[in-house]
C-alpha cells in the first residue's frame, strides 16, 4: 500500500514541475508569439487602442502566467475524473501537456490558426503516443506493488511521465528561431526600441527573408527618427541573401510615408551595387559634417574627392580597410572566388567592400 506522505510527495512534485515547466515555456520561450497572437486578436475584434504596443507592457507576461496557471490547475478535473493514483499523478497532466502544446503551434506569427504547426501525420502519433500512455499507466496502476521503497519509485515514475509530458509539448509547440526572432524585432520596433531590435540575432550567420526584412524595418524608421543612423549603420552587419525579397520591401517602404524613402532608395542602390546612383544620393551627408559607415566605404570606392577634402580622418580610416581588403585579395590571386569569399568572410564581411566584391 501506498503511505499518505508518499501520495503528498508525489501531488506536490507534479504540480510544482509541471508549473514551473510551463511559465518557463511561455514566459521565456513562447511570450513574444503569445503577445503577437494577442495584438492579432486586439486588432481582429477593432480593440487596437486599448492596450497596444508602447502603452502597457504587463500583458506581455501576465498572459503567459494566468496561461500557465490555468493549464496547471486542469490537472484537478483531470483528477476526478481518470483518478490517476497509486504514484502516478503525473499522467493527470496529459491534457495539460496536450493543450500547452497547442496554444503554441504556429508557424506563422500574423495568424490565428492555433493548430497550425506540426502537420498531421504529427498530430497522429501524438495521440496515438498518449492513448498508449494512458492504457500502460491504467494497468500498471493496478499491479499490486510492495510498501519497501515506496518514495523513490514514486517519484522516479512520475519523472520518466513528466519528462515524456514535455517532450510533447516540445513536439507540438513551435521551435522556429527565426519566427521568435521576427517577432521579437516587431515588439522591439513597435515599441521606437530600434537599436534593440537590430541586436536581435546580430550574431547569427544564418538568412532568413522574415527576419531580413523585420531588420529593414527596423533600420529605415530609424533614419526616420534620425537619418543614416539606419541603414547607413546597419545594412551590411547581416547576412544579405535574400537580395530580392529585399529590395520588394525596400521598393514598397520607399513609396510609403511611414519610412525614410531616402535611405530606401540608398539601400537599394546599394545593394544592387549601382555605386554612381547611391554616391549622387549619399553625397549630401558629406555637408552635414559626419557619413555613416556604410555610406563612406561606398563614397571609397568611388573615390569620391569631396568626401576626402572635407572628411578626411573618416575617408582615410575608411581607405586603410579597403587596402587591407585588397591586399588579401591580392594574396589569394589565382584562387576560385568562393575561396577568395571564404578566406575573407571573417575579417571583412561587416563591410561594403566584400559585398561589392563577391555578390554584384
């Protein structure tokens, strides 16, 4: 028989993993697409003003708590209702489990499809899976078992449940890092933080359209609020790709008001390395005492006099970096260009220059 503290034991170590599990995986994992879905939803049923970005930011955790909160206590009705005992309440927790997972299955972050994510031959096997829990757990339950280490037993068998309860959610909820990126870099814009938006995933070699033109967006209101700091500052610190979903956005933002048509028109240019056109357009900054980075590498390799004359400690640091770049190239004469673009990637790929060189 089964003593009544090993019974207590087994209810609180449940309930407090169980708990502790879920507000890790909303609050830490899943809270930016939670508060995207709840914008979406605001939006959908015309509450836009109510509680929006950069007014109040306490629903960005307290769904994800009261969320968790009401996941865990669906373990009472549960309860009652399959009487899981013996050492076994974790499996009181299979709903839970099962619903943690689902509110967070999207794949896409402006929608409201909340089964969405894992296909369906996923879905199968995860019900397939907790049916088979569900038959193994009853049959163990009424095997009689013997009073003699009663505790651990208890407890390592509630474990092996609750470890395979997460590993479903897992399964079914979403993963995708550049989808949690995206978001993030929308909370951040939304909220005028653009500079934290754009160090969002800086470190990361990979591409992604989403997350490319999430940064983008993020770069022109800048210059918006502060021109050149954007793009001039920022364009070519990632992984550039995606060149022609890029330049879609930049073509769109430069036609629209809410943006700086300006440096969308520049980033363009750039990037299609059309030096004469985004030298014409950059040529102005030069009046204005100071040339963003980006901007004085083109100004560079045009060999623009007048950005010399008037900039010359800018225009001279700028040069130095180009001859260095050279001379590696120079060094890796007779190479395949892949292996000049690999051999250079490290030390100079944050620079106009070896975009210039490896992508026109």
């Amino acid at each position: 028989m089964q003593s009544k503290s090993d019974d207590k034991m087994a209810r609180w170590l449940c309930g407090i993993l169980f708990m502790a599990f879920a507000l890790s995986w909303l609050c830490l994992f899943q809270a930016d697409l939670l508060d995207e879905l709840y914008q979406s939803l605001m939006h959908r049923w015309g509450y836009d003003g109510i509680v929006g970005y950069g007014e109040s930011n306490i629903h960005y955790y307290a769904i994800p708590v009261a969320l968790a909160l009401l996941i865990t206590l669906l373990e009472i009705p549960v309860a009652r209702l399959f009487r899981f005992r013996d050492g076994l309440y974790a499996c009181n927790y299979l709903p839970s489990a099962l619903l943690l997972g689902a509110v967070t299955a999207f794949e896409d972050y402006n929608c409201c499809r909340i089964l969405s994510g894992p296909d369906t031959k996923v879905w199968i096997a995860i019900a397939i899976f907790c049916v088979v829990l569900f038959i193994v757990c009853k049959i163990i339950q009424k095997v009689p078992r013997q009073s003699v280490l009663n505790g651990p037993r208890i407890a390592s068998g509630n474990l092996l449940i609750m470890t395979l309860l997460f590993c479903i959610v897992g399964i079914l909820g979403n993963t995708d890092e550049n989808l949690h990126r995206v978001l993030m870099i929308h909370r951040y814009t939304a909220n005028g933080q653009f500079e934290k938006a754009l160090q969002v995933g800086e470190n990361e070699e990979e591409a992604n359209n989403a997350v490319s033109n999430a940064r983008l967006d993020a770069m022109l209101r800048l210059d918006a609020v502060n021109p050149g700091t954007g793009i001039g500052e920022h364009l070519f610190n990632y992984p550039l790709d995606n060149r022609d979903s890029m330049l879609d956005f930049l073509q769109l933002a430069s036609t629209g008001y809410v943006y700086d048509s300006l440096s969308a028109v520049i980033a363009m240019s750039m990037i299609n390395c059309d030096l004469q056109k985004a030298d014409s357009l950059i040529t102005p900054y030069i009046y204005q005492g100071k040339v963003p980075e980006f901007y004085m590498q083109l100004l560079v390799l045009t060999d623009n006099k007048e950005a010399a004359a008037r900039l010359p400690d800018e225009f001279a640091a700028q040069k130095e970096i180009l001859d260095k770049f050279r001379e590696s190239l120079e060094n890796l004469k007779g190479k395949p260009v892949q292996f000049q673009a690999n051999s250079t990637y490290i030390k100079f790929h944050q620079t106009y220059y070896w975009y210039y060189s490896f992508t026109r």
